[in-house]
C-alpha cells in the first residue's frame, strides 16, 4: 500500500505525460532515430555514418557531446567509440559537436520514473522506458547534467564505433574485392588478409556512398582494449602546457570587453545608476543600460570591472527575505505542514507505531554557491543575418533558443561553439549570463562582444544549492535501529530553476527527498520519509549532487546517531539494515579497507562511516579525524563505490578524489548567507574551499556489481559531510548536525 501511495502520490504525473507520450507519437516515433547533424554542409569524399563519427581523407573526427566540466568526460566519450571503431586516441581529433536532437541525453530520465534506480523490475523498467520515449518525443534536449553522460552514450557510442567500423569493411571490400569476412581492422585501417592496410581515411569516400551497416554486435568485456583500462586523457597534455581552450581563453578579431553590474537582490529591477566616473576611465568605450542592471564596455576585461566598480546604483528590493534568518524561519514555520507537503516519498510500516527508545535531531544544510574556478563568460557576434555564440555550456540547444529570442535572429541561423569549461557544479545550467551577452551583442551588432563576470559578480549573482531543513525521529531496541521517519522541507530547486527557462514544475519536486528515500534500508521495518516545499526563497539552482548532499547528511546522521543510542556498530548495523546486496558490499569493502573491525584509533581520534545512494551509485565512505589543540585534523579517508562497468580507473580515482575533496571542503567552510537581500559572501576567502594543507590521505575502490554502468561526477559526494560529521562525534562527542562545521568547531 505504501508503494502504491508513493507511485501514486510522486510519480502519477510524470506517469501520464510518458504514457501519454508514447501514445500520441507512438513506439517508433519515440525511438525514431534524428537527422545526422553532419550531414549538413559534409564535404565531398567524407562519410558521416551517423552523429558520432566524420571521416575525410585527412582526418577521423569523432563527436563527443556531453560537455566536459574537468571530468574527463570528452576522453571517455572518445574511448567508447574508439574501442569499436579499432582507432587509437591519439588518431583523432574530438569534437563537441553541434546542438542537435541528434544528441539528447537519453540518460537522464531514468532518475524520473519514480523508482529508485536499484530496482529492476519490469515495473520500473517499463515506466524508466516510457518516460525516456515522452521526453525523447516531446523534448529532445542535449544536456550534460545529473551523473548522466556514461547511462546515455555507453551503448549509443559504442554502436557508433561498431557501426562505422562495419561500414569500413564493406567499403574495403568494394575497392579490394576481398570478402568482408576476410577482413580485419586495427589502429583506423582495414587490413587485407595479405597484411597490407587500407587507411579508413583513404576509404572515406567509397564509404560515403555506402548504406551505413546497422545492427552490429558489441564487443564483450573481454575483448576490450581501451576500455576498462587507465589511459592518459586526451585534454591532459594542453591542460599541462596551458594550451588548452577554455570559454574565457577565446579571441576574435576587433572583439569588444564586457563586464555587468546587475542588481544583486536576484530578480529584482534597478532604479537608477550614475556611471560618471567610469565613463572617462581610461579604456571604457561605452556604458550603457540591459536588464536589471548596467554594461562596461571596454578594450579590455580588467578595465571593464574596474569601471564597473565605480558605478553607484540603487536598486529595488527582491521578493524574497532580506535576512537569512528569516529564510530559515520560513522552513521551521513550513516543514511538516500538510499544505506544504511535497511528496509521501517513502513509507513502510509504520513509524507512529514502532516500538523502541526515540532519537531526535533537527538537521540544516544551508546555501553553497558554484564557485567554478572560470568565472561565467561568453562571447557572441550578432550580424543582420547570424549569430555565433563561442562559451562553455550544458544545455546546448536552449542557448540558441535563448540567444535567437534576444537577438531577433531565427535559431536555425543561431550557432552555439562549445568550448572546455573551467568548473560548472551546475553554474552552467543557467542562462543569466548568456541573456546578457547577446541583449549586449544585438545593441553592438557588427562587433564580437566577449562578456566575463568579475569574480564578486559570479558569486554574488549565482544561484546556489538550496536550504534545507531536515526533522527526524529514530528508534532503537534491543541494540537495533526499528524505525527511521525523516522529515525534509526546502526551497524547490527544480522550481527555481524551471521557472528561468520559462517553464513550470508538473509534479512534485524530487530533489526534495533524494537521496533520504532512496536510502535502501531494505531490512528496516518502519522507514518514513516525506519531503514538504517553500517557494519565494532565494532563487536556487542545481549543485553538485543536487538534493542528495543535503538529504543524506540529514539521513545518515540521525541514522547514526540512532545507531550509536542503540549501543550497535556503526557499519555493522548499516550493513544489517541495507537489504541490498551492491551496497552491502560497498559497506564492506569500505570497512575492510580501513580495517574497522581490527584497527584500533589512537586517542582523541574517531572514525565516521556514512553511506550514499545518488544516481544510480552506492557509496560508502570512512572518515578518520583527530582533535588536537589547533582543532579537528583529517588523518585519512576510505571511499568504496560501485558503478557497475569502471571504464577508466584512472579517471574514477580521480573522480573520487576530487568529489570527495569537494564533499568534505564545503562541509567544513562554505555557505551562502543573505543580508538586507544580497549574498554577503563574495569571494573564495569568505567561501573557501578546502586547503592543500586540510587535504588527508584518500583511498578508493571501484566494485562492479550493479547492473548497469553510472556516472561518477557526483555520488562521492553526499555520504563526505555526514562521515566527516560522524567521524568528529566518535572523537569527540559532540554531534554536529548544521553545515558549515567551522560554526561550530575548529579545524586545524
């Protein structure tokens, strides 16, 4: 009954639109494949087999569309199709591509269905499917975002590889006269039974004249040889030498510098603004009015902002609190209110009734800014008849549907050139900063125009991870944890962000439980967790593991601190209570990692385990503190994940590392406050991030059971902050259930 009230409750409307989306386009329609992309303008004597692979007689290109944040995903993507395809890195040339249905990201609607994606039933397997055709139908978008890329591109690139390759052999075949089954192929040739090669480039356009083959199959595991293996990234050596890219790096002729000044009450008009000064600076061409606030004009971004510094403004109120205080009192007065309610996410048993000893805990996980190292930039030229767009970016075709409505330009004629981005966590999501440069671009029509915000604009006009407030109640007898009912009410990040595209939430807001619902707890017999909603807070947008950093420190910290009451094992009991086998062994290999049963810490030091289930991947994680007089020192951490297929350890190592880094520096520092409507925290030295010298020891490991291969940018994540916290109990006793810690203890 408790399942049917979820589906029934959470899911009935997404249900609906993918049913009724499969029914109005119908199975084919859904799944019909897009027009290829390269078609278009393709030279003579290329062959474009499908989205994903280009061949002239120079060159194999090879398209990788998912945008790379630092995560190493263009490589990844390359070594997909490169494994089938039987070409070497190091031979080709990577491309993000254009914006093009062709691309959507397939992966991220299984996270929708409303089934935690541990399950497999045909159940949830079958509404996973209908969601992915409605959304595929109805709105085809190209989108990096949510761990997805590995669930999207692991078998369409692959194909594409398999497919190409096929189309190669054929190809030789026709101008060898050699049966293709006597064919082989290696490093971008097809070898002859006689061992002469025919370069794939030099069969291109025999190739181009070829129905492409469809319908090959893949390679096992035990075939692969880039796959599965640790391989140089391709971006590693131009990142070294400084060569590489980025948005901010990009120069055209005659470009002009631009910097804005918007109201940092978020969403609110400006009343007036006296830019005097800044207009006889040295290098200032123009300053001049754009929404909400005011452009510098300059030949260069550093007198920009530094004009733009002297400008005096008075700007209207926001419509949300002033204070930060009174953000949180909206959440106190809301959470567990019935007209608040978001969702029953999950309920077993029944935990009124549980028997056992009660545990409390009120729990806050407050706003954290994006932060990405590159600073929001992009350059656009607005001509009568085109524009060009050159800025990293993870939702690639709305930037042109964005920039064609400012510009008065058809989106057909509008052309987005993504480029490496300097560090996203979700910044690149949004819009603001594009909106500006081509409001900006169409008053300077004729004029390239580079727009870079200055460091204080990025954070003071970023969206960041919305707060929450997190309520709960554990019960323990008999020396076991009998009952868990979590309460979770925050601002609605899906609604806050949604509503900028022009769009609006139709159902309820998922990243308002996950990773707390989710939480297997499969073996506990009353698990209750419901999430409740505010609107008219600061304005939000997705972070870094979204909804699940905050849900799982609230989770997992009552869950301890109900298990510590109860006198059992911290992993021991967490093990029992999983029910599930993939994260049971995580739990496992975590805790034989670090040795938990037979190490014994030394005095005035503890050792925390937290777990976290977010994108598909479970995640276990041990953090090992000691108090010293200068404060809490990290000694050492341990970190078990499961992503079902590791296709580069290298880059899964470092995924963990940095995701764990990540995890752990904004438990400790960071936080986003608000004062009379405008963030007070400005910069990196009010919102740091974990020092070199704060950094401990980190060990990982990589299991492969899960059935099917996940993302890894985000789920080392949310179990960081609760094992951190954990860890500063078990060495000192005292439970910290507010982020940042450093309100409340010191850090060496």
């Amino acid at each position: 009954m408790g399942r049917l009230r979820t589906i029934t409750r959470r899911s009935f409307l997404v249900g609906s639109v993918a049913v009724g989306g499969a029914v109005a386009f119908g199975t084919y329609r859904a799944f019909a494949p897009f027009e290829n992309p390269n078609e278009e303008d393709l030279a003579s004597g290329s062959a474009t087999f499908n989205p994903w692979v280009v061949i002239d007689s120079d060159k194999i290109t090879l398209i990788a569309t998912h945008a790379d944040k630092g995560q190493g995903v263009q490589s990844t993507q390359a070594s997909l199709i490169a494994e089938e395809l039987d070409v070497e890195l190091d031979q080709v040339e990577i491309s993000f591509g254009v914006p093009s249905p062709a691309y959507a990201n397939e992966g991220i609607a299984d996270a929708m269905a409303g089934f935690p994606l541990y399950d497999y039933s045909d159940s949830a397997e079958r509404m996973r499917g209908f969601v992915n055709g409605a959304m595929r139908a109805a709105l085809p978008m190209m989108t990096t975002g949510g761990s997805s890329a590995m669930p999207d591109v692991f078998d369409k690139l692959r194909n594409a590889g398999a497919t190409a390759r096929e189309t190669l052999k054929l190809a030789a075949s026709q101008v060898s006269g050699v049966p293709v089954d006597q064919l082989k192929t290696a490093k971008g040739a097809v070898i002859l039974p006689d061992g002469s090669e025919l370069s794939y480039t030099s069969l291109a356009g025999t190739a181009a004249e070829i129905e492409p083959v469809r319908f090959v199959e893949l390679r096992q595991p035990s075939e692969w040889r880039i796959l599965g293996k640790s391989h140089g990234r391709t971006d590693m050596l131009p990142k070294c030498t400084g060569t590489l890219e980025y948005g901010i790096d990009f120069e055209i002729e005659n470009m002009v510098h631009a910097t804005v000044k918007t109201n940092p009450n978020k969403g609110a008009a400006m009343k007036s603004f006296d830019a005097a000064e800044a207009r006889q600076m040295r290098g200032i061409q123009d300053v001049f009015e754009i929404t909400n606030g005011v452009a510098v004009i300059a030949n260069n971004t550093w007198r920009a902002i530094k004009a733009a510094n002297t400008i005096s403004f008075e700007w209207e109120k926001p419509n949300y609190p002033l204070e930060q205080a009174e953000h949180w009192a909206v959440l106190e007065e809301a959470i567990g209110k019935e007209e608040h309610l978001n969702a029953e996410a999950r309920e077993v048993g029944d935990v009124e009734t549980a028997e056992g000893t009660e545990v409390k805990g009120d729990y806050r996980s407050p706003y954290v800014a994006h932060a990405p190292l590159e600073p929001l930039t992009a350059t656009i030229l607005v001509t009568d008849d085109r524009v060009d767009i050159w800025t990293g970016h993870q939702v690639q075709q709305m930037v042109e549907t964005v920039v064609a409505e400012i510009s008065g330009i058809d989106v057909e004629d509008v052309h987005l050139h993504n480029m490496f981005i300097g560090g996203s966590f979700g910044h690149r999501l949004e819009f603001d900063y594009i909106r500006q440069a081509a409001e900006i671009a169409t008053k300077l029509k004729g004029t390239p125009v580079k727009l870079t915000y200055s460091r204080e604009e990025d954070f003071v006009q970023d969206f960041p991870r919305h707060i929450t407030i997190g309520r709960g109640i554990g019960k323990h007898k008999d020396g076991k944890v009998t009952s868990m009912n979590v309460d979770i009410c925050g601002a609605s990040v899906l609604a806050s962000q949604m509503g900028r595209m022009g769009m609006s939430l139709p159902m309820a807001d998922t990243q308002l439980h996950e990773g707390a619902w989710d939480y297997p707890m499969l073996n506990l017999n009353n698990n209750r967790v419901r999430s409740f909603r505010v609107d008219n807070l600061a304005p939000t947008s997705s972070w870094r593991s979204v909804g699940a950093a905050p849900n799982v420190f609230i989770y997992d910290t009552l869950l301890d601190e109900t298990i510590h009451a109860a006198g059992a094992d911290p992993m021991l009991e967490r093990i029992r209570l999983m029910g599930h086998g993939q994260s049971e062994k995580v739990l496992e290999t975590v805790a034989e990692m670090c040795s938990w049963n037979g190490h014994k810490v030394g005095p005035n030091t503890g050792r925390g385990v937290a777990y976290g289930f977010s994108f598909g991947v479970p995640v276990a994680t041990v953090v090992q503190v000691t108090n010293t007089p200068n404060g809490i020192k990290l000694d050492e951490v341990w970190v078990a994940a499961d992503v079902g297929i590791v296709i580069d350890p290298n880059n899964l190592d470092n995924l963990a590392t940095g995701g764990t880094v990540f995890g752990l520096g904004h438990a400790i520092n960071c936080e986003i406050t608000y004062a009379d409507g405008v963030a007070q925290q400005e910069n990196y030295y009010d919102h740091e991030a974990m020092r070199i010298w704060q950094c401990p020891t980190i060990h990982f490991k990589a299991l492969e059971n899960m059935k099917k291969v996940r993302g890894f940018g985000e789920p080392p994540i949310p179990p960081a902050a609760p094992a951190l916290g954990n860890a500063i109990f078990a060495a000192t006793g005292q439970r910290l259930r507010e982020m940042p810690f450093n309100k409340f203890v010191d850090f060496v």
